[in-house]
C-alpha cells in the first residue's frame, strides 16, 4: 500500500478501489485510509489543487474536463471546486488561445471558414464553452490575418529579379 502512495499522488477512492481489488475487508480499508489522512498521506483537496494546476498550465485542459476527471478518480465536489477557483476566466481564456493559435498554424492556407470550424471545434472537443472557445478562435485568427499581411508588407519591399535579366546594360 505504501508503494502505491509514494508512485504517484492518488485519491482516497483510487486507494480504496485498491484495497478493494487486493481484497482487503471493507472495514480494514477505511481504518487505513483514515490513518493516512491523519498522517497526511492523503490529501484528496491537495491531490485536486496539483492536478488542476498541471492540467490546466500543461495541457490547457479546461475547467469542464479538468472537473470530469476528478469527478472520474473520486474527488468530494467541494474539493473540486476549491481547486478550480484557483483557474479563473482570465486563465481559461489564455489556455484556450494558446490551443487556439496552434491549431490555426496547423490550419494555414485554408479557406477561412474551414479553419473557423477546425479551430472552435478542437476547442470544443478539449471542454471549452461555446463563448470561450469563440473569442479565442477570434483572436487567433486575427492575429494571423495581422502578422500575414504584416509579412506580405515585407515582402512588397523585395525587389524582383526577373524585371532586370532583360534589361540591357548602358555602354
């Protein structure tokens, strides 16, 4: 039991389940798991914070799913929702441009409306709001129109060559 502890951060339900499988009497199991969060060894509010961190700052998961996968590994809803407090509005919609903006990389030299749907619909695919996902889609695309008429600007200034190979030198 203590190998799993020290593995890798786990709730109390996926310990549970654990002494569950190794058949471990039900009574048994909750005395144990009680004595490790006395120790401090679970720490199901603890184990939320850190996974909605690194979901989020990683993977730009969003709240939605990050809220799923706790649910998933057994986590009280008060101690999901302390931890999703920390991701606030400004945070959701960085991560979701920053998911945005790849996905319009990946998109370039399409129709702009294939590459609207490709990006609101990767956005809606990671648990992103409709409102969310939208502004971002927006503010990604925009900034590619910019920095592509900013690079076509550029270039206007390149002179071509071809306008000089026949043209004939002064004597």
């Amino acid at each position: 039991m203590l190998r799993s502890l020290t593995a890798a951060p786990r709730t109390r339900a996926q310990l549970a389940q654990l002494l569950s499988a190794r058949g471990v009497p039900n009574q048994t199991a909750a005395q144990m798991l009680d004595r490790f969060t006395e120790l401090g060894l679970i720490d199901d509010a603890e184990y939320a914070r850190m996974w909605a961190r690194s979901r989020h700052e990683v993977k730009q998961a969003s709240r939605r799913v990050i809220r799923e996968e706790l649910r998933r590994k057994g986590v009280e809803e008060q101690d999901i929702e302390s931890a999703l407090e920390a991701i606030d509005d400004g945070a959701e919609h960085s991560a979701a441009l920053k998911v945005a903006e790849r996905k319009v990389r990946s998109t370039a030299g399409l129709e702009r409306r294939v590459r609207e749907r490709r990006v609101m619909a990767a956005l809606l695919r990671r648990g992103y709001s409709s409102s969310v996902a939208a502004s971002a889609m927006r503010a990604a695309l925009q900034a590619a129109e910019e920095e592509d008429s900013e690079d076509s600007e550029d270039s206007s200034d390149v002179v071509d060559l071809a306008e000089f190979e026949d043209a004939s030198l002064p004597d």
